[in-house]
C-alpha cells in the first residue's frame, strides 16, 4: 500500500480528500499537523490507514521528515495564517524538498491565478489566490522528469453557503445575499468531490501528469443562487448587490485585520502585508465579474462520472437550509482565538 503525506488535512479541503484517500483501500495516509491532539486531527486518526506526524508546513525540518519515505504528496498550504509572502516561500520550499525526499508524485492544492488570468490588471491582485497562482505554475515548470505534479484548483466552495463569506441572513422568511458580486459566474467546488478529484489524480498518474485540473461543481452567479435555493427549499432567496464601500467595514473580521487574519489581530505585518479589505476587494471583483477562468465540464464529468452535477443537487443532497454551520478551519481558528481573549480579559 503506497503512502501519501497530505499538508493541510484538517483544513476544509484537506479532510476530504483524507477521507478519501482512506476509503479507496489504495493508499494509507500520513497527515501533518500543528496540534495532533486537536478534535480535527482526533477525528482523522479515528479513519483506517490514517496516522499523524506532528509538525508545521513552515518549518523546513518538520517538512523533511514529512515528506520523508512516502509515495506521494498532496498538499494545500495555508495562506490565511502564512501570510502572501511565507507562502511563496513554503510553497516553493515543499516542493523542493518532496523532490529531496525522493516523493514520486505531488499534488498541490493551487487556486486561479488571478493576476494573470485578469491579464495583469492589479485591480485583480490578491495574495490569497495569487500566491498559489505561483507556485502552481512553477510547480509545472519543472516538468515531469524525477517527479509528477499536478494542480487541483478550485474556486471558492459550495460549503461556504454554510460558513463564511457566502452566508445569506434571513428576515422575516427572507433569506438574502447581501454582497459585492454582479453577475460573474462563480466555479463553486463541492468539498466532497475535491478528495473525489484528488484521488483521481493519484489513480490516473499516465493523465494527471503535468495537468492543471481546474475544478468546479456549477458555475453560478449569486442571482442563481438564491433563485436555486427558493426551487429547493421552497423558501424566498434574494440576492441584493451592496457596493464594496458599505459591504467591507461591516463584513471585515475586526478593525484593521491582515489578509492572513486568522493569526489574529498581532499577525506580523511589512510593506507587502495586505489588509483583509485589501484582499477582499480585488476577490469579490474577480469572483464578482466572472473574470475566472470557465471549466471544462465535459472533462469534468468524464473523470469523475458521479460527482455532484450542480449547486441544485448539492443542496438537495445535503438538505442547504441556508443557515450557519462550522466548515471552514480558517473562521473556526478566529472564533476560538476571539473566545479564548474574551476568557482571559479581552484583547490588549
């Protein structure tokens, strides 16, 4: 049974793709992690063939003994807690030492390049895609010789109609989206077909080699999106556009949060540190517009015949009632840090 390291497994993608890994029989799985006493790592540990090494994607050390005598890599850094800059140079270092540690076949978790494929309109700029954008290219600029790559990217998750940004507040039976977006197509990625896609990758090395598999499950505005979720749910959805200047003040974590604001209001910050708004003006523009690049859904459906087929069958398979529940690692981090400083006095 070959063995594949997965970085960034209690994340939201990663722990489907563990699950996956897991389940197919093909492959135990090795999980690094900061904490492995956390629920999340708990609950990985509970899989078949799943262990966890103790250590963190931006210490090189712990990433040499990581990658040390596995098959394969599949890894997703965190740019929310790393900041652009350390991600960058992670990003590049992973991939480094995989190549040191004799890995096989690497698989990064990349995201659209947003700088270039707006073309190089700065309006588009934001290192929480861009950075990956990078490194992903050049991942692939190393070509296939010693050791396969490839990239899954993907857009922002359907799960987020759960947790985050795309939550719809509801008013006397009203649910609404209440948001920057116009009316870009947006390539939702359901988190269950990411470990589906993941695995395939793994599975399909003749194929996968060198490929760029852009991922989605429906691509969506946010009119669609409420529009599905009254056919479903039976319930009114409305989306209502709010300029970015009166959306930002009240959507940013707190006052003056970094782009990476998961560290927390004392995140290390210099000349190339954006601010959360920063950040999210130039996403909800990329996302907003429809500037991202469109899938190939025949493709899509090729490889992965039983994916989820559309935003409909997601939330008729998962019962969306577009109410709030915990998904994403990132806003679950913040809410613990925010409560763990309220326990001890409030912030200084």
């Amino acid at each position: 049974m070959q063995e594949i390291l997965v970085i960034g497994g209690t994340g939201a993608q990663g722990l489907p793709v563990v699950h996956a890994l897991s389940a197919s029989k093909h492959y135990s799985v090795r999980v690094l992690t900061r904490d492995t006493t956390s629920k999340r790592a708990q609950q990985l540990a509970q899989l078949p063939n799943v262990t966890l090494i103790q250590g963190a994607q931006d210490n090189q050390s712990d990433l040499h003994r990581a990658f040390h005598g596995v098959y394969g890599a599949w890894v997703n850094t965190d740019g929310f807690t790393l900041g652009e800059k350390n991600e960058l140079f992670y990003g590049f270092r992973a991939y480094e030492i995989a190549r040191a540690e004799g890995v096989q076949h690497y698989v990064y978790a990349c995201t659209d390049y947003a700088l270039k494929d707006a073309n190089w309109d700065e309006t588009y700029h934001w290192g929480h895609n861009d950075a990956k954008g990078r490194v992903g290219q050049f991942i692939l600029a190393m070509g296939q010789q010693g050791m396969k790559s490839s990239l899954i990217t993907t857009g922002p998750y359907m799960e987020m109609l759960w947790d985050g940004m795309f939550v719809p507040r509801e008013e006397n039976g009203v649910f609404t989206w209440k948001n920057p977006a116009k009316s870009g197509k947006i390539p939702l990625i359901a988190l269950q077909d990411v470990g589906n896609y993941s695995l395939w990758l793994f599975e399909n090395v003749s194929e996968s080699a060198g490929l760029d598999l852009k991922v989605t499950t429906d691509e969506v505005s946010f009119a669609d999106i409420a529009s599905t979720f009254s056919k479903v749910t039976g319930n009114k959805g409305v989306h209502q556009y709010v300029p970015l200047e009166t959306y930002l003040p009240l959507a940013e974590p707190y006052p003056n949060a970094p782009a990476n604001f998961a560290l927390g209001p004392n995140a290390p910050r210099d000349e190339a540190s954006m601010t959360w708004r920063g950040n999210f003006t130039a996403w909800w523009k990329f996302w907003g517009e429809g500037k991202a690049v469109k899938r190939d859904m025949e493709f899509l459906d090729r490889i992965l015949p039983g994916r989820i087929k559309g935003l409909e069958e997601w939330m008729r398979k998962y019962e969306y009632d577009g109410r709030r529940k915990d998904v994403l690692k990132g806003a679950e981090d913040l809410r613990r840090g925010v409560q763990e400083m309220q326990e001890n006095g409030g912030a200084k």
